[in-house]
C-alpha cells in the first residue's frame, strides 16, 4: 500500500468543504446536549434551601423533602455533623438516615456504609452508644440484593466487630447468627456468616469457640453449595490462629484434609492456599505426614486442572519451600526442582511470535495466565538460596526469566536481582566454583538484553529500577566486562533517553561503575566525557544532567575526588546562557561548598565565592535572581570542614576519609596486579612474597566494595568502620579462614577476562584537573612534600593545611567558556534543549617537585 499523493491528501475542492462542514454540525450536535442538561427555573428552585437554616436543620430538610443526590450529599456529610454536634445528629438526622435507607438505591446504601464506618474510626461517639445507634441499621442491611452493597455492609460490620465487648457481640451478632447460618436460608447469608465467624474466634475463649462457634463452621464446611464451602474454608486460617495448636490439630486439619479433596476446584484451592499459610502451626510429623502427601498430589494433578491453580500454586510456592524445608527426601526435593523448572517455562513452548489479532481469545487469555505463572516463579526465584551449594542447578531458568518477552516476568525479577545475582557468583562449593563462573558469561548477555527489552517498551518505571538494580554489578562481573557491555550503555540512556528519572537512574548506577573501576585510562576515558560531553554539551539539557551527575558523585565518592575531577566544571556553569540550569547549580552549590577543606582548599572557597558574587552581581532572571540570594543566606550559614577532625563533624569526616582510602586502595589493587603479571616470571621465593601482599589487599578492597555496592547508607554509618592501611602490608601469617577464600575467589572474578591493554588516545586526559582562563590567576604555596602515589597513577591525594589543593597547580585561573557574556541573551522562550556549545581549555596537572 502507497501512501495517498499530496494532492489528495490536501483536497480544498467545494466537495472537500461540504464534508468539513457536516463534520462542523456534528460536533454542534454533540454540544445540544450539554445545553439541555442545564436546570430549569423550577428545578433551580426546588434545589434551593434557605440560607438561614443550620446545619442540622438543612440535612433534615435536605433527607426529607430533597432529591436523592441532595441525600447523598447530607449522608456523606454525616461524619462532619458527628463531630459538629453529635447529639443533635443522632436525635434528629440519624432516624431519617434510617427512613431514607430503607428505600435508597444503591449510590446512596455505598455511601451510607463508608459514612458510618468513618464514624467508627474517628470514635466521635463511644463505643456504647455507637452500638445502640448504628449497629441494627448496618445488621438490617447485611443481605441486600446488590452483592457491592452487601460487601461494603460487610466490611463496615467486621470492623465494628474489632471494637464491641463480648456481651454485645454474644447478643447482637453470635445468637443471630446460628439461624442464619442454616441451609434454610439464603446463599448470601451463608457466606455473610462464613466471614463473621472467622472473625468472631479472636473474641472469645476457647470454651465458647469449641462449644458455639465450631459446630458452626463445620455445618458450612460441609455446605451443599462449592461457594460457601470455598468461603468457609478460607476463613479456617483465621480460626485455627483463634483456637490455638491443639484445636487447629483435632478440628482444623481434619476439615482442610477433607476439603482438599472436594469436587470443586475452588474449594480444592481454597484448602491449598490455607494449608500453606497454616504450615508454621503444624509440627514436623504433620508437615511430613499429612501436608506433604497433599502438596504433593496437587502438585502432580496441577498440570491437568485449570490454570487458576497453577497461578496460584506459583504464587505460594516460595512459602511452600520455606515451610517444607528439612522434610524433603532427595528424590522429593528433585521432583520438586523439576516441577519449578518446568513452571519457569509454562506456555514458552507455544508462543512462537504469533501476532495476537491471529489468536483466539481463549488461546489469548490462556497466554496470560501462563505468563502469570512465571511471574510468579520470578517473584519466588530468591527462595533459590535454600539450594545452598546446588544453586547453580537453576541457573538456566534464571536466564529463561532474564529473557522472557513478558515484561510483568522482568518485573517480578527485579525487586531481588541483586540478591539473585549474587546467590548465583558466589554460591556453593569450590569443586563447582569454576563450573558457576564459566556459566557467567551466559548472564551478561541475558541481562544486557533485559536492558533493551525494558527501555524499548513505555514501562519506563520497570525500565528505572532494573538500572537502579544494576548497580550491584561490581560485586558480581570483572571490571572490564562492566565497562565494555554496561557503562558506555548507561551513558548513552543519559545522552539519548527522554524520561528524567531514567536518566538520573542511569547516572547514578554509572557514578557506581566508575567507583569500582579498576583501570586507570577507563576512569579517564569516563570523566573526560562527563565533562565534555555532558558538563560542555550543546544541549541545556545534558548540562542539567551533569549536574545530577555531580550530585551523585558528591554522594559517592570522597570530597576530594568531586574537588579533583568535578569542582571546577560544576561551578562554569554559572556562566550557562540557559536559566534553569544556573537556576539548577544555584540549588546544587551548597553541597558543592560542603566539600571543601579549609585551609586546604581556601583557593576553591575563593573561586566558588567569585562566581556566586557574579552571579549575584550580573544576573537577569528575576526567578534565578531570586535562588541566588536564598543560596547566599544558605551559603553564608555552612560550617567549613576543617582538615583536621571536628568533634561535629566526625562522623562525616570519618565516612569521607573511608571512601578516600578505598579510592587509593583500588589504585594500589590495579598497580599489584600489574606487578602480579609482571612477576611471573620472577623465582617462585619472590613470587610467593608478592603474592601475600597483593592477596593482602585484594581482601581489603573486595570487603570495601562489597559492603559499598549492598547498599549500606553512604550518609552516616552505624558503626564507625576501622581504619585501613594505605601502604602496602607485609606478608600475613597464619592460615586463611573460609571468609578470606571467599573474598580472593571474588577477587580473581573480578579481574579482567580480556588480558589485552585498552589502547585509547587522550588527547587531554587530565582536563578536568585543572583550567586557564585569562580573567584570573591563582598561585598556591608549593608544598615540599609529595604524595605517596603519583598523579600520573590517578591518585586522589589527601589534602593537608600545607598543601594546594589537589584541584589546582601553579599559576591556573578560572575556567572560562567561549560562550561569550555569562548571561546575555537568555535563551528562555526557546523551546530547543539545544543551547551554544561549551568549550574550555583545561591544563593537564603535574605533581609537584
């Protein structure tokens, strides 16, 4: 098919016209309607009341002589009146609430019932007179014909059951209720005291339940009708958690035994699903007498029964395991694997790519069930660690769920990714170690490809958490196969993607993989392109994301990383021709203040106040105007950090000189396992020596980042963690423990699975590390001293009252941009994310003699 010429397309002929202007009439005939419901004068006057009636008055009126949304209106309103003047409501008002109900319809019986609940749970009246007031008029209503009126009368009785003494609740509801839970009456009735039983057991003892109430509950255990005994079944739960172990053991099971056979397969489900809930009352040699033969025959009759059961069967299964774990014979726990695994793939087989508009409904709807099954095998896919050493057995139906075309699969996966993934790395024995790791490979791609499928769909929020979740992948995969399969693409979703908490979701997890890098020239590679790409781009709008990048780099990092790398960059914006993003630093440059050291970083201090008072000074827009002034108070109220430890602020100090000497142990990891490659050719004497060394801080490194990428709060720590050594340690004596195997098995996974060097061209590798402008100059005291690892290492060097900060080397000015004047011509009414590009020439940073 061709697409129609664009003559036809643009037809302005007389013919053309007349069908424009039947299509004008119709729409005019769309609006008569709204015309005609407008009131007549009668109507209007018949809706009026006179202003000077009270409020008591007027719903009197208004519930006597008024139309029925007026009445609606005045039973809504009931809760105000009640605390208004509630003996007046209950004098005048509440006995026309009950002549009105008696013939209402069904909008006003919904209201009526959530009014009366309100009521209730304000206690605007006590408890007594509660009951004397409106306790008949919820018991009166319990059996309308409308099943939602029915429901919401229900809902509002079993919450006034919670708060009644026994003597009401033995007069008012108990007695009635053995009448009208015999077979003579009505289906309705039945299943209303089905559920007013499972909530009376918690009111009395257990004489009155065992003497009045259980006789009852097997009469409608053994009902006629599938309804009521699916109902009464469900309430057993509640029972057997009222009546206690012994009882639940004598009375309970023998009914769920019974109903777990029934003809009906509600009721059969019914049992299943309270069987597994109850499964932590019974003891062992129930659980393997009695339950477990159960689970097992609905487990293996499932598969031909409706697919309602195996949904719900999925559902529960992770309860299932945890309450049967220990009772499982070898052979039970690998039938019981299989029939997991078999779950994991329900319907796959026949989804063949089909187009839907070419299914039948009942295929289609059959379809969504089975991917309901496996949403359900990946909500339960944690309870995989009850496998211990035998993990690795499931791991291809991980990657079965990682792929499935549902993305209600992947969602379910999500919320316990990181666990999963982790579970599956480190899992197990180490004869099967190497088994596990090879199978890694098979995860990169399954997981990569989750990625696409989520960002190519409009579920941006499934899309958000899965990048959030990613950040646990240093603990899991080697630092290069982060970087070439996951950080270039979380930096391409902040360039290209258009949902905000996207791209913010993004930046942070790529601020992580940054963290954890362990090469040199990637690290580089990464934070020249922040800075160029993001921080000097065209667009306004990757300029504002550089600065959520900052933010999270604030929060990550140490304070001297962010005054190294970020500092001088974050701050030229001030200088952006586009208004929200001065607007957005504006907000930004209190924490970008708090990461300065006085008087390490007085010349810092200096640049940022500059730019503020140029800020203050120059700007145009009333509305960044405004920011500024409200960041200049704010500003001028910080305390500075010292660079010796404050009594206030310690613990803050303390977290940020821990992440600083994780930063210079992950330089000192990369430079040892240059030195390890290097070595192998070295006598085995030295090697060993070496070797103890480089595994020395190989587990100092791996337990700094696996308690970082966990998730511990990076804000405050509830312990303070102890000191690490910077330097290099001596050989360790004594024998490693089991934690210690661990954390070099993690090690050796971490390393890089491509031995060949990354060879990259940087032009201006250190850009970001210093700045010339020809506005100003600055030149700090050079400090005799050096640090111990060189720049050229990217070493991020502890600051000191007499040494310049590490930002800045002799003789560098303010960055400067060739945009021209900081804020003319703001571009504001332009509806382009495009803006003039940012340039700024940066000096690389030499260390000091």
């Amino acid at each position: 098919m061709h697409p129609p010429p664009l003559a036809a397309a643009m037809d302005f002929s007389q013919n053309s016209l007349f069908g424009y202007m039947e299509d004008l009439q119709e729409l005019t005939i769309i609006e008569r309607p709204v015309r005609r419901s407008l009131k007549t004068p009668e109507e209007i006057e018949r809706l009026t009341v006179d202003e000077d009636l009270s409020d008591i008055e007027r719903a009197v009126y208004l519930l006597s002589a008024g139309q029925d949304i007026q009445g609606t209106s005045v039973i809504a309103n009931l809760p105000f009146l009640m605390r208004q003047n509630p003996a007046e409501t209950l004098r005048r008002v509440l006995p026309k609430v009950r002549e009105v109900l008696h013939v209402a319809g069904v909008e006003i019986q919904l209201t009526a019932a959530v009014s009366f609940l309100t009521i209730l749970q304000e206690e605007s009246v006590s408890i007594h007179t509660y009951a004397h007031s409106f306790l008949q008029v919820i018991l009166l209503h319990l059996e309308h014909r409308d099943t939602g009126v029915s429901n919401a009368w229900l809902e509002t009785l079993l919450s006034v059951i919670e708060v009644l003494p026994k003597e009401t609740l033995r007069h008012e509801i108990l007695n009635p209720l053995v009448s009208k839970a015999q077979l003579s009456q009505t289906v309705q009735s039945r299943l209303v005291s089905c559920k007013i039983l499972g909530k009376l057991t918690n009111k009395f003892d257990a004489h009155t339940i065992k003497r009045e109430i259980l006789p009852l509950v097997k009469s409608l255990c053994q009902d006629v009708e599938y309804e009521v005994r699916s109902c009464m079944c469900r309430q057993l739960e509640n029972i057997a958690q009222g009546v206690g172990t012994e009882l639940t053991k004598s009375v309970v099971l023998p009914e769920l035994i019974e109903l777990s056979r029934d003809e009906g397969s509600s009721v059969r489900l019914a049992a299943f699903e309270t069987l597994v809930n109850l499964l932590d009352i019974f003891d062992t040699d129930d659980r393997s007498q009695t339950i477990l033969p159960l689970v097992k025959s609905f487990c293996e009759k499932s598969f031909k029964a409706d697919e309602s059961i195996l949904i719900s069967l999925s559902f529960h299964l992770g309860k299932l395991c945890h309450g049967l774990y220990g009772i499982f014979t070898p052979d039970q726990h690998l039938r019981f694997l299989e029939f997991y695994k078999k779950l994991c793939t329900l319907g796959l087989q026949e989804e063949n790519g089909h187009n839907e508009n070419q299914i039948p409904p009942q295929i289609l709807e059959q379809e969504k069930k089975y991917i309901s099954v496996r949403k359900n095998c990946a909500y339960n896919f944690p309870v995989s660690k009850l496998l211990n050493s035998g993990v690795y057995l499931i791991h291809k139906e991980l990657i079965t769920l990682l792929q499935d075309e549902s993305l209600e699969v992947l969602d379910a996966l999500i919320d316990h990714l990181p666990e999963i993934l982790e579970l599956m790395s480190t899992g197990g024995e180490s004869s099967v170690q190497e088994n596990k790791l090879s199978s890694l490979p098979d995860l990169i791609p399954a997981l990569t490809a989750a990625e696409q499928r989520a960002a190519a769909s409009l579920k941006w929020r499934t899309h958000e958490k899965l990048l959030q979740k990613y950040a646990c992948l240093p603990q899991i995969i080697s630092s290069d196969q982060i970087y070439y399969r996951f950080l270039q693409r979380m930096f391409a979703i902040m360039m290209t993607n258009n949902v905000l908490p996207v791209q913010k979701a993004a930046s942070r997890t790529l601020c992580v993989f940054l963290r954890y890098n362990r090469k040199q020239e990637q690290r580089h590679e990464v934070i020249q392109k922040l800075i160029e790409q993001l921080g000097q781009g065209k667009s306004y709008w990757n300029r504002l994301r550089f600065l959520d990048t900052c933010e999270f780099i604030i929060e990550i990092f140490s304070k001297s990383f962010f005054c190294k790398y970020f500092f001088l960059p974050a701050i030229e914006l001030t200088h952006d021709p586009v208004a929200n993003v001065r607007m957005k630093l504006c907000y930004l440059l209190p924490k970008v203040k708090s990461t300065l050291k006085i008087p390490a970083d007085k010349l810092l201090l200096q640049q940022l106040e500059m730019c503020v008072r140029k800020l203050l000074c120059q700007e145009k827009d009333k509305d960044v105007l405004a920011i500024v002034k409200r960041t200049v108070l704010e500003l001028d109220r910080m305390e500075m950090s010292m660079d010796a430890f404050q009594k206030k602020f310690y613990e803050k100090d303390l977290l940020d000189q821990e992440k600083e000497r994780e930063e210079l142990l992950l330089l000192e990891m990369e430079q040892l396992e240059k030195e390890k490659q290097q070595n192998d050719g070295k006598p085995m004497s030295d090697k060993t020596f070496e070797k103890k060394q480089i595994n020395k801080n190989s587990e100092d490194i791996i337990a700094l980042k696996t308690e970082f990428v966990l998730g511990r709060d990076t804000k405050t720590p509830t312990t303070l963690p102890k000191s690490i050594p910077i330097s290099v340690p001596g050989p360790s004596s004594g024998t490693p423990s089991t934690s210690k195997e661990i954390k070099k098995s993690k090690l050796i996974r971490s390393q890089s699975f491509n031995n060949q060097a990354f060879h990259a061209k940087y032009g201006n590798l250190d850009k970001c590390a210093s700045s010339k402008s020809s506005a100003a100059t600055y030149t700090p005291p050079v400090s005799a001293k050096t640090s111990m690892i060189s720049l050229t290492d990217d070493s991020f060097r502890t600051r000191n009252a007499n040494n310049a900060p590490t930002s800045f080397s002799p003789n560098i000015p303010l960055p400067s941009t060739s945009r021209g004047t900081g804020n003319s011509a703001d571009p504001k009414s332009s509806g382009s994310k495009d803006a003039q590009p940012r340039k700024a020439t940066l000096k690389s940073r030499k260390s000091n003699p």
